[in-house]
C-alpha cells in the first residue's frame, strides 16, 4: 500500500520553528511591552509592596528574539531607567527609614539631657517667700541650659538665700563644679544660721572637690545674699564676684560692699567674712550680674557701665510710666538689660548671667 505523500508546503510558508530561525510568532513580539507595562502598572496599583523589578531583566532577550536593533535599544533604555527609578526609590525609602530612626534617638537624647539640666538648673519662681525673682541666662555654649555661671533662690527657716556666680572654665566642662556648688548652697540654706557660714560651706566645697581634680585648684566667683522675714533688710556677701546694684527709683547705685577673695582659695574661717547689711523699701530692687557683663566692652574699648545704663532704663521707665518712680516691670529688667548690653557690645561671646530680687512684704 502506497504511503501519501506530505503536501508540499504553500509558496512563502515557512516550516521552520521560530526557534530554528523561523520570525518569532506575534505572541511572542508583543510580550515585551506587554510584560514592561504590566509590571509598572502592577508596581502603581497595588497597596502592598510588590517586588517584582527583577522581572524587567527578562524584557532585554524577549526584545533580542523579537525585534531588531532599532527596537531592541529603546526597550532597552526604558528597562535601564525602571530599574534605576526602582533602585533610587528603594533607596530613598532606606535612607528615609534611617534619618527617622536617627531623628527619633536625638530627640530622645535631647529630651533626656534637656530633664538633667533641668534638675540642676530649674526654672526660676517668680516669688521666693517674700521676694519677687527674675533671672536671665544665657549660657556659652548654643543648646545647653547650664553651663559656667549660675544662681539659685531659696527659702530656708533662716529666710530666703540667693546666689549667683562664675566658677572655673567654660560651658559644659565647668557643669560638675556649678553642680557640686549649687547642692552645697541648697544645704547650706537649711542647716547655716548665718550668709557667712553658708559662704564657708561653699569654700569648703570647692576646696574638698579641689583635692581630686585633674588640673589644679577650683575656684568661683559669688554673690550670697539673705534677706529678712519682711524682706526689707538684707544682707550681702561678695566673693570675687561683681557687687549688686540697688534701683530706688529711677537712681542705680552700687552697694559699698567690702570685697572677699573668691571661693575655692580657702575661706576656712568664715568670721573674717564681712556682711553688709542694706535697708531696703517697697519697690526697691536688687540687680546682680555676672563679671561677664561687667567686663563687656565697646568697639572703642570701654567697658560696660552697668549703673549708667540701669539709670538710663529706668528713666525710660519712668517717662513711659508718667509715674516719675522709675518704674517698670522687674521681671523684664533682665532682659532689657540684656538687650542693651547686646547693642553696647554685639560679640558678647561667655555665659551671662543676671539676677533682680524685688522685696514684696505681703
């Protein structure tokens, strides 16, 4: 029996697989910008995170079996260009990820050092007893809230105590002395009977705390001040530190105090201190400052006069009041007067610190 024979094929067919050389099926010519869509739209729609990139690498061979040169190239190209948006956004999302965790530990840190300075340096009440308060810091170091100066109001059942000083160095390497000072005087206030022991105690303090330290003696600069029941007497110890200045109306005057040698050099016998004693009256105020402000200088050289310039804003007080007292807010005091030392000298650079105390008798 005679076996047919295959039909011969039609003219232009070719029988060869596309495999074996044949041109590719239509299928397969559109499978690579139907696959490169898919992927960006599957990449766009879907709420979950879908990592389906590494799929664009099969688009390159799909378009070389397809297409020619000319069309392989583009496809190319927008292969090269997917992928890189995809690898900058993964790592953006990775850098995002990393500056968040970063930006969370520094507000942490931030807020934990912010609560320690806090706890060594609270904020100041307007009233202590029967003394109105306001204070001015402004430390060396940009951020910080302690540094190298310092002041403390407190009442105790000898009265009400306040201090304010300068100790040894700048910034944050001087927080341990005003640390150690600042708890002896909050002890003194308690157990002292007298402003001159509590000057003793704070000597004593730094001379204790010298014996262990790296670099030689400890010493700081301070105003002690202790005021009566009525507030209207007080008295006044000052260790190197600049002496207060009485407001009484619209006049600034310096109190005639007689200067001791700074804390820390060994005020053993705290007899030989001497106390001034100073009558005071409603409205009457105490100005303390740091040396800082003292020894702030002009572009000419001269130095800061703090009564002249205590005078010249109460005055201005008194004219903006029509009072003719000189008088003013205290509680702003502080910061006029740093405005004004800021205009008298612009590159105030060290820690200042300012102190008003108030006498208000109730």
């Amino acid at each position: 029996m005679r076996k047919a024979s295959a039909a011969p094929p039609r003219r232009g067919e070719d029988r060869r697989s596309w495999l074996s050389g044949a041109p590719p099926p239509r299928w397969v010519r559109v499978l690579p910008p139907v696959l490169n869509g898919a992927i960006c739209v599957a990449t766009l729609v879907s709420d979950d995170r879908i990592d389906i990139g590494f799929l664009l690498g099969a688009i390159p061979p799909l378009a070389v079996l397809s297409y020619g040169p000319p069309a392989t190239a583009p496809l190319c190209g927008a292969v090269i260009a997917l992928l890189t948006v995809v690898f900058v956004a993964a790592l953006s999302v990775f850098v995002s990820f990393v500056r968040s965790r970063r930006d969370a530990q520094l507000d942490l840190e931030r807020t934990v050092a912010e609560a320690a300075q806090r706890a060594l340096a609270p904020q100041l009440p307007e009233r202590v007893g029967a003394v109105r308060c306001a204070g001015l810091y402004r430390a060396a170091q940009r951020g910080t809230l302690v540094g190298g100066d310092f002041f403390d109001v407190r009442d105790g059942p000898y009265g009400v105590r306040a201090v304010t000083g300068d100790v040894q160095g700048h910034g944050l390497s001087a927080v341990s002395t005003v640390a150690s000072l600042l708890g002896a005087f909050r002890e003194a206030v308690l157990d002292q009977p007298d402003l001159t022991s509590v000057a003793g105690r704070l000597d004593r303090r730094l001379l204790v705390d010298s014996a262990g330290a790296r670099h030689g003696e400890l010493f700081a600069t301070a105003a002690l001040l202790e005021f009566s029941a009525d507030a209207l007497r007080a008295r006044v110890v000052v260790c190197g530190n600049p002496p207060p200045f009485l407001l009484r109306g619209p006049l600034a005057t310096e109190l005639d105090v007689a200067p001791w040698t700074p804390l820390g050099l060994g005020l053993a016998d705290a007899g030989a201190i001497e106390a001034c004693t100073v009558a005071l009256r409603p409205g009457d105020r105490l100005f303390l400052a740091s040396d800082r402000v003292v020894e702030a200088r002009d572009d000419s050289g001269a130095f800061y006069p703090p009564a002249d310039r205590l005078t010249a804003l109460a005055a201005r007080d008194a004219e903006g009041t029509g009072d003719g007292g000189g008088g003013g807010d205290p509680a702003t005091l502080p910061e006029r007067v740093w405005a004004d030392l800021v205009r008298f000298c612009p590159d105030v650079e060290d820690a200042v610190t300012m102190l008003v105390l108030t006498p208000a008798p109730p």
